[in-house]
C-alpha cells in the first residue's frame, strides 16, 4: 500500500527522469538569459547544472548509505557529524571566501544541538536512524539557510553603510554594538521565509513531512502535528541562527576583506628643498 500510494503521487520511471532533465535545464535556461548572478555573468547558469548533477548522486549514494547505517549506532552518529561538517563549510563559504569561514559552525551546530538532544532526552524523538536522521537533517537545513542569508546581509551591508559604522565609532559607540546598529536590521530578513512558510502551510503549500506521513498511511491529524512540530522547531532553531550569526559578525569573527583605507597623504616638502619631479 506504501509503494502503490508513493508511486501514485510521483512513479519513479523514464518520463520522471525525462521532467527532472527538462526542468533542470530550463532553470540553467533562465539564469543564463537573464543572468541571474552577482556579477551580471552565466555562472549561476553552470552552477544550477552541477547543482542538479550533484543532487542526483548525492541522494542516490545517501539512500544506500542511510539503508546501512540506521543499523549501526557508531556509523549513524558518523553520518550526523558528516552532515554538520558539510553544512558549515556550505554555509561559511556563501558568507565568505576568507578563513573565518569556519565560525559558520557555531549558528549551523548551536541552535541544533541542543533541540535534538531535548527532544530524544523528553521520548518526542527515538534515537533510531529512520527517525533522527531526517529531523536532524530538516533542523540543519534551516540553520544552514538561516545562516547563509544573514551573514551575507549583514556583511553586505557592513560594506555599503561602512561610513555609518564609522560614524557610530566616532561617537564613542563600541565596534560591537556600532555594527550591530548597521547590521541588524538587514540581517533579520533572513528569518522571513521560514515565518512565511510557517504562516502559509496549509493555504498554499502543503509540506514534505506531511505529504511523507500521509503517504506512509498515518493519519491526516497526525501529519498535521508532525508538521506543525517540525515548523516550530525550525523557527526556534533558525531565529538562534540568525542571532548567532549577527552576533560573530558583530564581534569580527566572521568577516570578509576588509575595505581599503585612504592613501596616506604625501608629505610636506621640507624648507629648502623643492618636490622631486615625477
């Protein structure tokens, strides 16, 4: 019955292949023609291929991988660690190319961390891989994408208002709380797609954890809590993203190059002398 209703919803044949190929390249398509990239390029154009390519033999090799280690305690908490280390450097590299991208770690791990462990600690979530693996993993995912939107916010905007951070230096404002002043409010709308999904579920999408359950033959009420669960959880864990981020940026911990500095001035030509011709 599992099998039938799943292959009802999407049958797993040549015409999905055929759509998944079509709708690649007509993303490629799109950011190519319109040059959807920071530099006004076709990179995001080859990015989106390999994207593509990469999710493919990614899922593959991690539903093989899954199969075994749902099985194995010690390669099951491997595999967590795995998805932390990959998520970090995702994240830390969108916000910054330099070696502070690392302290990504901290809003992709911190806010995580601490939910799962409540929740296996209070019996909500068995300690089993089929179900800690894909919790962890929607928790991660927020917090990775949380963090990506603030530190590239926050930083962004460092680097267009940094006259106003000077300003606030000027005023005798701290260097901590003078780029709170300039980095908060840009790096706060990074928590508006998950409050718009959470806001929206049910009226305008229906979302995976609750399709999956109803698929697998649970109640519609019962879907609807583990959704709801999985939403809320989210929230907490990508609003403690964003403020750990803001507060690394803020702290200089995670930053990009810093602006070039005025030329010195040259100096005056001492009495007696005359500038040396250029």
């Amino acid at each position: 019955m599992r099998n039938l209703a799943a292959q009802t919803l999407l049958p797993v044949d040549t015409a999905l292949a055929v759509a998944l190929l079509v709708l690649l390249l007509a993303a490629a398509t799109a950011a190519a023609v319109f040059r959807l990239a920071p530099d006004g390029s076709r990179g995001r154009a080859r990015e989106i291929v390999v994207a593509g390519i990469r999710a493919t033999a990614q899922l593959a090799a991690a539903s093989l991988v899954i199969a075994w280690v749902v099985h194995h305690t010690a390669a099951l908490y491997a595999f967590l660690l795995l998805m932390f280390a990959v998520a970090t450097r995702t994240a830390g590299r969108r916000v910054t190319p330099n070696s502070t991208w690392w302290w990504a770690a901290l809003p992709v791990a911190g806010p995580v961390v601490p939910v799962v462990a409540g929740l296996t600690l209070a019996g909500l979530l068995p300690v089993r891989g089929v179900a800690i693996i894909p919790v962890t993993g929607i928790l991660i995912g927020g917090a990775l994408t949380a963090t990506v939107l603030a530190g590239r916010r926050a930083l962004d905007e460092l680097h267009t208002r940094y006259g106003e951070f000077e300003a606030g230096i000027a005023l005798g404002l701290p260097d901590h709380d003078a780029r709170i002043e300039v980095i908060r409010p840009a790096a706060s709308d990074a928590l508006l797609p998950g409050l718009d999904q959470t806001r929206t579920v049910g009226l305008v999408t229906l979302p995976g954890a609750f399709v999956g359950m109803l698929l697998g033959g649970a109640s519609p009420a019962m879907a609807g809590a583990v959704q709801l669960f999985v939403l809320i959880a989210l929230m907490a864990v990508q609003a403690s993203a964003v403020a750990l981020t803001v507060e690394l940026v803020a702290r200089g911990r995670l930053h990009r190059a810093a602006p070039p500095s005025a030329p010195p001035a040259p100096a005056a030509p001492t009495r007696g002398t005359s500038p040396r011709p250029r």
